[in-house]
C-alpha cells in the first residue's frame, strides 16, 4: 500500500501523454470549515445545507455531520442513526442530496443505502443491497444519483482490504424496487493503469442525466457512458463506455452543464477541470493541505471538496499518523452553471 502512494506522489511532476497540463495555479481555494477529523464526502442540499461524512478509515464515532452556518457540526441525521457503535449508519463514505431535498447515504460497512428527507426530517426509504451483486473485496465508493431513472450508479473499486487484485464493476441500484446487477466488471476502463493501482472511484452524472463520467482513482483517463445504457442488457454498458479527456489521479469529481469535469487532484494538491481535449488545474489547496478526496456541486454556482490528508495517515503511511490535526471543507467557483446532487 504505501508503495502505491510513493509510485501515485512521485508522478505528480511527470508530463502525461494525455496532455495533462499542471502549471502552477497562484489562486488558493477557499476554506468553508475546517474539521479535527477527517471528512469524507460532501453533499449540499437544494437549500444550502452542508452534509459531510467522517472517513471510515479513521473508525469515527459519528459517522456523519451537518455543517451549520456558524461552523458548528452536528450528528446527521440523527444521533441514534450516525453516533456509537450501535448507530444505524456503520460507515457511510457518499452521500447525495436530490432535488426534493432526500440526502442518499450509502453506507459501505452494512451495504446499505438510506433515504432521508432533510425537510420532513425522516426516513423514507432503505435498501440493503444484495450480496449476489457484491465480491468479498467489494469497497462501495462514490456513486451518481440518476433522479431522472430513480436509481443509483455506485462504484466499487473492490480492493476493500488493500490488497487485492481489483475486480471493480458499476453496482446500479433501483432506488424505488431495490432490485440492483452488477455490470462491466474488469472493463478495462475501470481498471487502474498501473500495476497495483486503485480501480474505479470517482463517478458523477450530468445536470441532464444524459452521461455519467468515470475513471480508476490511479488512472489518467476519464470515461463516459450513456445514462440510458443501464436500462438494458448488461452488456449495454460495457459497449458504450467511451473515452472523455485527460485526468489526474483523483478521487472524486463532479460535473457542470458545460460539460467541464472538476476534479480532486491528489497530485497536485489542487481542484483541477477536464474537457475533451485537455486538463488544468483551476486552484491549489491551503498551505500544508493534501489529499482532496470528495466533491460536490452547491446551489451557489460553487463546487465544494473535502481535504482528509488520506496519504498521512498511519494506515496509509507506515504506520506513522502525520496529519496535521486540521482538516477542510473547500470551495471553487464553477466556469458554467452546475445543479446539487452531483
């Protein structure tokens, strides 16, 4: 494991064959809220309301929190569901917050997906996915929200223990029957390009729900597939699947009406944007910041990541804990209109 993360640092001053440009971008991002532990993913509501998860890596005792306008975090959505160990929510890692404001938490430690309405402030719907669509490694990343098919794409990047081979493959999950397959497994662009790498991870759908944009986390290629290909066969998927534009190593992205693709740049440390023809980095992190990991669009015309500094921690750096105790919420603003739930 640690290999992998020297091999994914060292190549961050490398020139891709992809036209991956990195030149150093003088704006910073801005800092929304500042954590003591780690966050995970972010989702922000149709009325501006922050939801985080906490890492699972770090075995948090709240599992998930709302950031309120004064900064404060609070257990989301309640202390019984997201606090102790016998809170319901296990360990969620993505959640997205669709249009009528019910925040989608899925949660990789009991393989379940929750529905949860941030304004009747209940639950409305759970979904525990079946084991016939899942490995043993199975490691349920990012997903996209297709609202306009009522399911769910989720990412399994497999390699849940760190050091299996990957076998990763989209696990789509109809959030009104329950009933979920897994397709594309092993597609070569869900494989990560280099021996030992990270499969599948980042995932996101367009405002139109015509697309869902894809690539490994240790890759440098981003993919597409139509929405639409997973009402049909299996193989539908898998055939579709065509190459988008150049990416960094990353670990989470979101996407705009302009088709401009953000992106965590785990290598640079930095926000960057993709396109069909090339890469840039739009703004680098805080000073002493790394690993920005999830993202999302606010209804604010800004697109928000989490910074968890992954690469320090013991789990991920030999054992020795380096992070630096002060973790970020981050904002940039987007280059053409954008929609929550992405």
């Amino acid at each position: 494991m640690k290999s992998i993360l020297i091999a994914m640092l060292a190549c961050s001053t490398a020139i891709s064959a992809l036209n991956i440009t990195s030149s150093l971008a003088e704006e910073v991002t801005e800092t929304v809220a500042s954590f003591d532990i780690r966050p995970g993913n972010p989702s922000i509501t149709p009325d501006g309301r922050i939801l985080v998860t906490i890492h699972p890596l770090i075995h948090p005792s709240t599992k998930l929190v709302e950031v309120t306008k004064s900064g404060k975090k609070k257990a989301f959505p309640t202390e019984e569901i997201a606090v102790g160990d016998t809170s319901k929510l296990k360990a969620p890692l993505s959640v997205r917050t669709d249009d009528t404001g019910v925040a989608w938490i899925l949660d990789l430690g009991s393989k379940n997906i929750l529905g949860w309405d941030t304004k009747s402030n209940s639950l409305v719907k759970e979904i525990q996915i079946p084991d016939g669509v899942l490995q043993p490694t199975s490691f349920l990343q990012d997903f996209a929200l297709d609202q306009k098919r009522n399911r769910i794409i989720i990412a399994d990047m497999t390699q849940g223990d760190l050091k299996s081979a990957a076998i990763p493959a989209f696990v789509s999950v109809d959030l009104e029957t329950g009933k979920a397959r897994r397709v594309a497994e092993s597609h070569q662009a869900l494989m990560p390009e280099k021996e030992g790498g990270f499969a599948l991870n980042p995932i996101t759908i367009d405002p139109d729900y015509q697309w869902v944009y894809f690539g490994a986390m240790h890759g440098r290629k981003l993919y597409r597939v139509p929405a639409e290909s997973f009402d049909g066969n299996a193989e539908n998927v898998g055939n579709s699947i065509e190459f988008y534009g150049p990416k960094p190593f990353s670990d989470g992205i979101t996407v705009d009406t302009a088709g401009n693709v953000y992106i965590t740049d785990i290598e640079e440390s930095a926000i960057g944007v993709t396109n069909n023809s090339s890469y840039k980095v739009l703004s680098h992190l805080p000073e002493n910041q790394s690993w920005p990991d999830g993202m999302a669009f606010g209804p604010d015309e800004y697109v928000y990541a989490t910074v968890n500094q992954l690469d320090r921690t013991a789990a991920l750096n030999n054992g020795i804990e380096a992070g630096s105790g002060e973790y970020k919420l981050v904002r940039v603003k987007a280059l053409a209109k954008g929609t929550t739930g992405r």
